[in-house]
C-alpha cells in the first residue's frame, strides 16, 4: 500500500518533467504568438480564446453534469451587459466589473438550474432556449441596455495598463482562459466534479451516496453560467460595441455544438472544440474565399442551402461537423483521439503529457490518463 | 430500542399495494435477511429505506432517529448505505472515482477549495489524498486494486457487483443494505462473496440487511429471516425456525 502523499500523483495535472516542458512551450507559443501575428489575427485568436472560456462553463454542465442548454448566449449577453454598465454607471473599474459580471451571470444561471431539477432532456432544452430568447428580448426593449441599438464599450484599464490595442487585450483573454481551464480542470478531478458526473451517470446513486442532487445541478449551472458571462465581459471589452443582436440563438446552437464537438466531458476537448468552432463563428464566409473550392461551394449554397440569398457555407459545415460527429464518433474530438491512440500504440501517445500541455487533462476522460504507469507516469510507479 | 426497527412500513403504487405493514428490528452487527419470492416487495422496502420512495405509511426508526420521509442524501449521510438490484454505478468513472464518490459526505472540498487546488499541499489535494487512501484500503479488502483505473461499464457483472458493494463500503456505513449482490454470479464468486459479507460484519461491526435470492446463502449468513409474500410478511425469526415454517413451504412450493 503506498503512503499517503503518493495519491496527490493520481489528481496532478502536471506530472513528471515532460509535461512541464509541454507547458512551458504552450505557454512560450502562446506569448509569442501576438508579436508574429498579423494584426486582424490576433482579434481571431482573443475570439477563439473567449469562446474557449464558454467551452469550459458549457462542459460543466452539459459535458459533466449531463444537462442540455440551449440558452448559454443569453449567459453570454448578461455578462457583457453587467459588464459594461459596472463600467459606465458605476464607475468600477474593469478588474472589479468583469468579476461581478460573472457573479451576476453565476445568480441568473442558479435561477434557470431551479426548473432544472423538475425537467429532463427536451423540457429542460425548451426552458434553456426561451431563457436564451427572453434575455435578449428584455435588453433591447431596455433603456438602460441601450435598447435595440446596443451600447459602447469604454476603453478598459488594468490600473496603468490600457487595454486598447488587441495585443494587451489578448494577453488578459488567453491568460484568463488559461487560469479557468486550470480552474476547470481541478474542479472536475475533485469531490464538486465528481458529484456533477455521479449525477450525470445515475442521479439515484448519487442521492444514496449523499449527494444533494438539487445543491449540485443548480451549482453546476451557476458555475457554468459565470464561465459563460465572463467569457461575455471579455467579448465587450474585445468587440468594442454590444447589442443584444449579437448574443443570438445561433450562438447557443454554437455553444452547444462546440462540446459535442470536441467531446463532452473533456475539458481538452471542449478546448479544440470551443477554438475550432469560435474559427468557424468568426470565419463563415472563410469558405467562400477558399481557393478553387470557395466558388464551387458558394455557388452549391446559393443554390441549394440559402433561404435568403446569402451565402451560408459556414453554418452548413457547422452543421455537416456536428452530424458527422454524432454519427462517426460520438465523443468527438477527445473520442477521435484516444482511438488514434489506440492504433498507433501506447509508445507512441503519451496523452496525459499531451492533455497536460493544453492545460486540461480529462479528468473524466477515464482511460488516456489513468492508465499511464508508462513513460510520463508518476515516478513512484503507482499501482 | 432497537438499532434498526421498521414499523408498518407500507408502500402503495396506485391500486397496488406492493408492500404491506411490514413491521421487523434488526440488531446493531448481526445480518438479517430479506427472503420472498419474485415481486414480494423486497427492493421496495429497501428504497423506502433508504428514501428513494416515500413510504405510504409506517415509519422506519435508525440509531434512535426517525428517518422515514427523509430524501435519500439525508438518510445517506445517518450512515445508510446501500447496492442496487439492477447496479446503478458511475458508468463512465473509474472503479477508485465510483469509491471516491462514496467518501462524497466524509470530504470537505468545495467549489472554491475544488478550484484552487495549486498543489499538493491546498486542502482540495490533501482531501483527495486521505480520502484515496482509505478507498484504496476497500479497493484490496475487495480485491479491486486491479481494475482501479478501469471505467466501470467495461468490467464484468460480478466485478461490478462488488465495485458497487467496496462503493457502499467507502461510505463507512453503520447500516449496510445489499440488495441481491450475488445475481449473475457463478457458485464460486457466490461462495467469495458470502464470506466476505461475514467478514464485514466482523471486521467492521456492520449492520447488513440483505436481500438475497439465493436461499442457501440467504440462510447461512443470516441471524435473522425476513419472508415476504405479496408484499405481506408471511414468516419472520432464525433461519432454522423459518425454513420449517408452514407459510414459507408453500409460498416458494405452492400449496400442493
């Protein structure tokens, strides 16, 4: 039997040398990155790195606990929204108002996990899109929101530091992303994460095993909703401008697909996931202006796919992503990828290095992690 | 009064009454079974027992408290704990995250603690530590060390079986309610599985409950015998008076 401080090995994220380089490249990569970029590309990355954000509250709950939404924009716009009028009513300072955006978010987000405990699957997706819908609703007939016009976003400070170029803005988003995704990640290897699945797998046995099934499903949207509207304060601040157009069904729709996408209840694939579909959000029309390609496609969405004479490639690959994973691997991206590890071999794939370096090592992801007493594992040599 | 003692307990569906004031006590480390044929409402005296069903009527009094009409977290965290017929584990966790999630009520970390958990040395991971290392002890009792790290959904049934019995156990339970956990187990794991509910017993001083089909085992490992029929108590006493008992010869042969 081994001593007590050896099982802090079987919840550390980075474990052994290697996976501390992976960091450190991760990390390093990602400093650089804004110094290389052209300039329109680090707007893309701060994009993807908010929709990241949103990716972590979305495999919260629907990934861990098992809870559909379809109402996450909604989160999205009350977060962007408390945001900027703690900066513009109140005065705060953005390091205090994007906190309290995300607070208020988390109290709205307890409120929709109420009905949750009584619906289940279809219901529960109707009560999550009307709350989605009203939320925008409510703003644009609001004064103070700025109604249907929207509102400007005042250049943020951090103390000294002005965040007006997207260089500065990109450093505080892709840090913020990061520190949750530690955050994220932690939660769901430990006692609260544990409870969100346990609930997810059979709501009966976590009751019988003490676990106040009513506390834990409004937690888990509360939490998920405060990832979501700070992931909204940080999309003002990058945006520059907000009205309640922006925070559309559609985008829910996106919130959704991104977790299926990249595999629910991994947090790494909720990651590739939320930065692959925050690239398609952003790029819908990137298709068209493919080379050879674009025209073809263009031309096959004007005249098969397009009801208004626009040209929709973007959403109908969204679409073609999400059906495919569905049909060919269910647990998408993360899914895909312990396959690929499993035809190439244990040699090859250290995956739990490999999540590491992103982060986020599934914690509920049971196998690529657990079972690696090989290479990377923890010196002790576990079981 | 007696450690655990169910009075009148009744459980109507409807028009049908599935379990009909059953009345028994069960003494603090002694193992009392639950026998009765298919449908005789064993499983829903354990799930009014343990809360998941709200009894009609009567009421159920544990270690001094009356429990009944409690949620079943509740009753969960008095020190009950319980297996399932048709096993309800954490399919796509691990055996230790299945144990880990018994240890639930024992832990301490939150969601703040959960978040902050920077290193070995913060609460969360100190939490984790002590708590794995007691599951750790139930995970060699119950000889699962070896399937540790393996989703539950791909271990065999009766591996499962014992995976959701070590879970129960990591509740540290003073009532333990076993309901058929040696179904779909062949003659050998059955025999294993006997004496290591005996064991437990001893070891633990645990109180068990247990509903087995298994009449041979049933009997063995019982102080006392509980037969239901039709919902309705029909016999009640040690194994010996009750496998005499007239009432229990015909409702498992029929009246002849």
């Amino acid at each position: 039997m081994r001593s007590t401080p050896d099982y802090y090995s079987d919840v550390q994220l980075f474990r052994g040398r290697r996976s501390w380089v992976k960091l450190a490249v991760l990390l390093a990569v990602l400093a650089i990155l804004p110094l290389i970029l052209p300039g329109y590309r680090i707007f893309t990355f701060n994009y993807m790195a908010i929709f990241v954000i949103v990716g972590l509250g979305m495999n919260i709950l629907v990934g861990d606990t098992g809870q559909v939404s379809l109402g996450h924009a909604g989160f999205l716009a009350i977060g962007a929204f408390t945001t900027v009028l703690m900066m513009t009513e109140v005065g705060a300072p953005f390091l205090l108002a994007l906190p309290v955006g995300g607070l208020v978010t988390a109290l709205f987000g307890f409120l929709l996990g109420l009905p949750a405990l009584r619906l289940q699957g279809p219901y529960l997706a109707i009560v999550t899109l009307g709350f989605g819908l009203a939320v925008t609703q409510i703003i644009g007939h609001w004064e103070l929101f700025g109604g249907h016009m929207g509102l400007v976003v005042p250049t943020a400070t951090l103390g000294p530091i002005s965040l007006s170029g997207d260089v500065s803005k990109y450093y505080l988003i892709v840090g913020t992303a990061l520190v949750l995704a530690l955050c994220a990640r932690n939660l769901s290897v430990t006692r609260v994460g544990r409870a969100f699945r346990a609930i997810r797998d059979s709501e009966i046995a976590a009751a019988t095993m003490g676990v106040n099934v009513a506390y834990y499903k409004t937690l888990s949207f509360a939490l998920s909703a405060a990832f979501t509207g700070t992931g909204g304060g940080l999309l003002a601040i990058t945006t520059g401008f907000i009205s309640p157009g922006d925070f559309h069904f559609l985008l829910s729709l996106m919130f959704l697909a991104m977790v299926v996408f990249g595999g629910l209840g991994s947090i790494p694939g909720a990651v590739l996931g939320s930065i692959a579909m925050g690239y398609l959000n952003l790029e819908m029309d990137a298709f068209e202006e493919l080379p050879l390609l674009g025209p073809v496609l263009e031309s096959f969405s004007d005249g098969f796919m397009s009801s208004a004479g626009l040209p929709n490639v973007g959403w109908v690959v969204t679409g073609l992503l999400i059906v495919l994973t569905i049909l060919i691997e269910p647990k998408g991206l993360h899914g895909l990828w312990i396959r690929l590890g499993k035809i190439v071999g244990r040699g090859g794939m250290d995956t739990d290095a490999a999540t590491g370096a992103l982060a986020g090592a599934g914690a509920s992801s049971s196998s690529p992690g657990s079972a690696s007493a090989g290479p990377g594992g923890p010196p002790a040599g576990g079981n | 009064m007696a450690f655990f003692a169910v009075e009148g307990l009744t459980k109507r569906f409807g028009g049908l009454t599935a379990l009909d004031d059953v009345s028994f006590e069960v003494e603090r480390a002694t193992i009392f079974s639950v026998i009765g044929p298919n449908g005789s409402g064993k499983s829903t005296a354990f799930n009014c027992i343990s809360g998941i069903h709200r009894p009609t009527a009567g009421s159920v009094q544990f270690d001094g408290e009356q429990i009944s009409g409690l949620g079943p977290h509740h009753i969960a965290r008095r020190g009950i704990a319980r297996t399932f017929q048709n096993i309800e584990l954490f399919g796509n966790e691990s055996t230790i995250d299945n144990l880990m999630l018994g240890r639930h009520q024992h832990m301490t970390t939150g969601v703040w603690r959960g978040l902050a958990m920077l290193n070995g040395r913060t609460h969360a991971a100190r939490d984790e530590c002590e708590n794995r290392a007691r599951v750790q002890h139930i995970l060699e009792l119950l000889d699962l060390d070896a399937v540790r790290e393996r989703p539950v959904r791909e271990l065999p049934y009766g591996t499962q079986k014992r995976v959701e019995l070590a879970r129960a156990l990591a509740m540290e339970p003073k009532l333990l309610l076993v309901d058929e956990p040696t179904a779909g187990m062949n003659a050998h794991e059955r025999t294993e599985l006997g004496e290591q509910l005996g064991r437990l017993r001893a070891d633990l001083d645990l109180t068990i409950l247990l509903i087995e089909h298994h009449l041979q085992l049933a009997m063995g490992l019982a102080d006392q015998v509980l037969v239901l029929n039709f919902g309705k108590p029909i016999a009640q006493g040690t194994p010996e008076e009750v496998r005499r008992h007239p009432d229990v010869i015909k409702a498992y042969l029929g009246d002849g």
